[in-house]
C-alpha cells in the first residue's frame, strides 16, 4: 500500500480509520527500517493529520459541520498514529499531544453536542478534571463509560483517541487521567471513581443503569477495584484482578519458598472470591504491551466460566517492528467499545425484562 493513497484519504473518517489500521499492521520492516524510518513514518502521518485539519478548518468556514467533523476526527487518529510512533520522551510526541488537544477545542465548533470539561467535587479532596463527549438528551438517555488513561498518558491524549471511537455510538464518554486516580489511596481511589459515576448518574441524558468503566494499563487495575466495590457499574474492561495476584503470588512464593501446591491454591481462592464480588460482565485485554498475560488471563477465563460469571478475553494485535512493538490500537479499541456497547444494549434489555425469567440474554464470544 502507497503513502499517496492515505495521503488522499480526505474526511471520511471510515476510510481514513482503516487505512491506518492497515498501515500499523504491515508496518515497513525492509525500506525505510530502523530510527531513520521510523522519523520519517512519524513525519507523513503528522503531515496527514494536518492536512486534515486544515480540511476541517475549510469545512467549517464554508458551513459544512459534518464535513468538518469528520475531517478533525480523522485528524486525532492520523495524529495518534504518529504519537505511537514517537519515543514517549522525544519532543515529537510532546508536540503532537499539543495538537490532539487543538483538535479537540476545534471540535467544539462542530459537533451538535459538543464537548466539555467538567469539574466532579469529591468528598475532601480536590475537584477532579475531566473531559466529557455528550450523546444523548434527557428524552433518549444514553451508556455512559468511564475511562481511565494509562500511565504516562494525559486525559486529553486518551480523549482525542477515544472521540473517533466513540463517534455515532450514542454513547458518551467521561476521560480521568490515571495520575489523578492512582496517586490517590485505595479507598480514595474508588471514592473519586464513585464520585464520577454520580455525576453521570444524575445528567437526564445519561442511563444511569447503563455505566461502564475502561482501565488501560495499570489503570485496568484501578478498573478491576472499582467494578468490584460500586455495584452500579454495568460492565467493566479491567484486568479482571491479575495485577494484584502476581503481586500476592511473588510474596506468597517468597514466604512459603514456594511449598508446591501452596500458591496454586491460595490464588484459586482469590480468583473465586473476586469472582463473586464482580458482579457485572468483565472484558480482559492479555497479552501484547499491557500488565496482563494471555495465560493467567486463559486461567481467569476458565475459572470465571466454570462459576458461571461472564469474563470474555481481548487479544490486541501487536506488531514488532524495527520501530519497535506498535499496538494496532484502532482495531482494538473498535473491538473494546463494541463489546461495552453489547454489553450495555444487553444490560438495558435485562432491566427491561425483569420478571420475564424466560428470556435470556446470550453471551457474545
């Protein structure tokens, strides 16, 4: 596949999506590999992004805000594309963030419902930033998902990520940073959660029934401790409680020395007490870049199914390259945001068969 032929793809946000996609899965290995390639890859698709944006800035001032919607969506991914590309610690990537959040402010001049920055108080601590993409009205509430940046990831950058996922979903979206989550105690952690799901809860174009939360990185444990102490949450993509096993795994193996049959069955235990106490379904990205590995996770999978809970396993692409390991984050977040949106229509369908015991809802596999 040429570089013209993106490079051509002008405000269909559909075909600029999968031409990403295609391009993080057959990245360059022969011409153009190692650091020097890797610029120059960097370079094209920041180039992409900016045309799109001026595409977008053409649109608006000739009255077309679909065109032009579209066109600063395709940008934020074009734009994501080069950040994954970019060291987390070269300038690039620093300058590229700056535009994710340009984007994002000419957003506002578009969308019917546009987005914003709220300020969610919790009880004795500081008012929590976050940013907000509406979709619903009070006459047709709509899901809601939290979602929580990885490490070293700001709101805003998983914001400008997330709006072209999200995009004709009628579901909304409210970003946290995993700094302002995770420097926080335990139980104050999931208090802020908390707090964030009674702001949704009380907006009339919200389905307070219909909540779910997205934890990325170590912020998929933050998830796994929410979901399992707010019993509002609907569905919930975590770790499913993995990341703290292997911590109570390594101490236990270091305090028995590793008695055979010791930490097997102390962690059976602790996989079939968290079981019970997440109660809604539970998506677990394994394997790839994240905390998770794909064979604890088939392990967890295995136990929840065998006590009847609904855990379902997500394997991200992750392509190695000379540029180094590059998650396809387009195909797997359209995987993540399709299964919440199942599971949140599946959650909306059994609240309103309540005493009809003879339906059952089916699980997606």
């Amino acid at each position: 596949m040429e570089y013209a032929g993106w490079c051509n793809v002008r405000g269909d946000l559909w075909s600029a999506r999968r031409a990403a996609a295609a391009f993080l899965d057959n990245l360059p290995v022969e011409e153009n590999s190692g650091a020097i390639g890797r610029q120059n890859w960097i370079a094209r698709w920041t180039k992409i992004g900016d045309e799109q944006s001026l595409l977008g800035d053409l649109n608006i001032k000739n009255g077309a805000f679909d065109e032009a919607t579209e066109a600063w969506l395709c940008a934020l991914t074009a734009f994501e594309v080069a950040r994954r590309l970019a060291d987390e610690e070269d300038t690039q990537s620093a300058e590229i963030s700056v535009k994710v959040e340009v984007g994002i402010q000419r957003l506002k001049s578009s969308l019917v419902r546009q987005t914003e920055q709220v300020k969610i108080a919790p009880c004795d601590q500081a008012e929590l930033l976050a940013y907000y993409l509406p979709a619903g009205d009070p006459d047709v509430p709509v899901p809601a998902i939290i979602c929580i940046s990885m490490e070293k990831e700001t709101g805003p950058t998983l914001f400008g990520r997330l709006l072209p996922v999200v995009f004709g979903r009628r579901m909304s979206v409210l970003v946290i940073s995993h700094d302002d989550v995770s420097h926080q105690s335990r139980g104050q952690s999931e208090e802020l959660l908390s707090c964030c799901l009674d702001y949704l809860s009380n907006r009339p174009d919200i389905d307070a029934a219909r909540i779910g939360v997205f934890g990325e990185g170590l912020s998929a444990a933050l998830a796994t401790a929410f979901a399992a102490s707010d019993r509002r949450i609907a569905a919930a993509v975590c770790d499913g409680g993995l990341w703290n096993w292997a911590r109570t795994r390594a101490a236990i193996s270091w305090i028995t020395n590793d008695v055979d049959g010791v930490v097997d069955d102390v962690m059976s235990a602790r996989r079939a007490q968290l079981t019970r106490q997440l109660t809604c379904p539970i998506l677990v990205v394994a394997g790839g870049r994240g905390i998770v590995s794909l064979s604890e996770a088939t392990q967890l999978q295995a136990d929840c199914l065998a006590a009847g809970a609904d855990l379902d396993l997500a394997l991200p692409r992750i392509v190695r390259s000379p540029a180094g390991e590059i998650e396809n984050f387009i195909t797997s977040d359209d995987s993540i945001f399709g299964w919440l949106e199942h599971k949140l229509a599946c959650s909306s369908a059994c609240v309103t068969n309540i005493g009809q015991p003879d339906q059952i809802i089916g699980r997606d596999h």
